[in-house]
C-alpha cells in the first residue's frame, strides 16, 4: 500500500477504546432505571384474606365466649351474627321501655305532689275557716247571754222595753257590755247592775216611776219589791240561767 492510500484510509474503530458517549465515558455512572413500588400492605391480596380469616375468628370467638353454638361454620356464624343483632335490639327497646316507665312514675309522683299539695292547703282553709266559724258562734252565744241578762236585769228595774236597755249599753256602754261575760264564761252580775243603773240616769223616761209609798232605801234596808216586781226579777233569774248553759 502506497502512502497516499494510507493518508486516506479510513480507520476502523476499535471495539475496546472508548467513544464519546456518557455511557462509555471514564468515571461516570450510567443511569439505572428505579424499580417498582411494592403495593400497600393493606392491598395487598393475602393481607386481605388474612385480616378476614382474622375477623372471622375473633367473631367466632366472641360469639362462642357468648354462649352461641355452631359458629364454626359460615352458615352457623352468620346465623349467630343475626341472633346476637336481635338481642342487641331487644335490649335496647326494653332500655327505652323502662325510660319510659320511669318517666311515667314520675310524672305520677309529681301529680300525687301537687294534689297533696292542693289538699293540704285546702284543709288548713277550711281549718280556719271552722276555727271563725267556731269563734263567731262562741261571741254569738255570749251575747245571746248578754243580752238576756241584761233584759232581765232592765225589766226587773222596770224598763219598759228592756231591749231598748240592751241596745243602749251597747252603743254607749261598749266596753262595759262586753265584760258582762267574764273570762270564765261566766255573767258578772255586778256589771250588769251597773249598766242598768247607768242607763236608768241617763234615759229615767225608760224606766217606770215609783208611786208614792213605794218603799224606800230609809234605814239603810232593802227595799222590799211588792210581789209583781218580785215575779219579775225570778223570771228574770231564770232567763239569765238558761242563756249562761
């Protein structure tokens, strides 16, 4: 070979020397392609079938620890699944039964209360209104007494009309009117006499005028009452004794 031909030839590469490329280049990595992401272990298929075998069982073991039988089986369980949701669900209305008894047994006691309540107030009224009723018919009576003892009193000192007397000490006389019946529920005698003679001064016309030869207080004795006043006074004694029974 002449060298022209040399000068000219092309030169084949050789296969060992390095080229160019990034690849081939001295002291630099190639790119690696990142392998894939494994799945969650939550998806991942035997998980599942295993977290279900899982479930299972502990179902199988709380149904028996529940006193189920024949859990063992997929039928049994399911079977023993709804029988447990029934007696979940019976519980819970006997639950809201009872909250509905209590609610009624109070509702009970609260009226019961109330007309407890009612009726002790209405006692204590009609308590007291028996205690006046009892009091007025006390002051009735002591003034029927009242008024007896002092028309008989007044007709023995010769009152024309003794209710007059009585109807004079009252308006006049109040407070001695009033002590004519003592505490002891008893007539004081000197009371009334003392009224008569206080209205036989201030009302004289009232009473009847003695007529010459009348006895007199002369000597310092009692006059003796002829027998009709005599007659008055017993009958007036008597009125005065059955007003004060």
């Amino acid at each position: 070979m002449s060298e022209h031909e040399q000068q000219h030839q092309t030169p084949t590469p050789d296969p060992g020397a390095p080229s160019g490329t990034t690849e081939n280049k001295p002291g630099v990595t190639p790119p690696q392609t990142p392998p894939a992401a494994p799945l969650p272990l939550h998806e991942h298929p035997e998980f599942k079938d295993r977290m279900d075998q899982a479930k299972r069982s502990g179902q199988r073991d709380l149904l028996a620890a529940l006193g189920f039988t024949g859990v063992e089986t997929p039928d049994g369980l399911a079977q023993a699944q709804q029988d447990l949701a029934g007696l979940v669900e019976f519980a819970r209305q006997q639950r809201e039964a009872a909250l509905t008894a209590e609610q009624k047994l109070a509702e009970q006691i609260a009226a019961l209360t109330s007309a407890r309540d009612t009726l002790s107030a209405e006692r204590d009224q009609f308590r007291q209104a028996a205690e006046q009723a009892q009091q007025q018919l006390a002051e009735q009576q002591a003034d029927q007494v009242r008024v007896s003892a002092l028309e008989a009193a007044a007709t023995a000192a010769g009152a024309a009309r003794p209710a007059d007397v009585v109807m004079w000490a009252r308006s006049s006389r109040a407070g001695d009117y009033g002590a004519v019946i003592g505490e002891d529920q008893a007539v004081n005698a000197g009371q009334v006499q003392a009224l008569i003679t206080a209205c036989a001064e201030a009302r004289p016309e009232w009473f009847a005028a003695r007529t010459p030869g009348s006895p007199s207080h002369a000597g310092a004795k009692a006059p003796v009452a002829p027998a009709t006043e005599q007659a008055k006074r017993e009958l007036a004694r008597s009125v005065v004794q059955r007003g004060m029974r």
